[in-house]
C-alpha cells in the first residue's frame, strides 16, 4: 500500500488529517471526528510507508527519540504536513 492512495482517499472523504500509529487502526479526521479509514494497512506496512518518506538523517533523528516534521507532494500535486513520532 502507498501513502499516496491513503492521502488521496482521505481528500475524497474530507478528512482534515490521517492518523497512523503502528499496531492501531488507521483513522481519518472527518469533520472534527475521528472514524477509522476504509482501508486498513498492516503494522507493517505503516512502518514501511513512513520510513520510506524519510532520508538517512531523518532515520536517525527518529530513532535517536526525535519528532520529524517535513512536507510531501500527493500524486494531485497538493503539499500536506507530516509528523511522525515515536
């Protein structure tokens, strides 16, 4: 699975924010609430999807303990924020 099709379905459905978090269901912001997505990744493949978002400095700053924040650029050519943290 690919970030990109989780952010484009989560636009589709209005969602203001994705919330990931390893070993818990994936969740969209709707209209304030969070609902669980209609799509469901393995833990796995949550881990997989965000690290391969990260450069070599940004892997070690993560599992050094720190909060990454950076932007990336849906396949629709829209910028949205990232945060991952552990």
């Amino acid at each position: 699975m690919e970030i990109d099709k989780i952010i484009l379905i989560a636009r589709e459905l209005k969602a203001s924010d994705i919330h990931m978090s390893a070993g818990l269901p994936l969740l969209f912001r709707v209209h304030g609430r969070l609902e669980q997505a209609p799509i469901q990744p393995t833990e796995e493949e949550i881990n997989e999807m965000l690290y391969d978002l990260l450069d070599e400095k940004q892997k070690r700053e993560l599992t050094d303990g720190y909060d990454i924040d950076f932007a990336i650029e849906s396949s629709d050519g829209f910028r949205q924020r990232v945060n991952i943290f552990r």
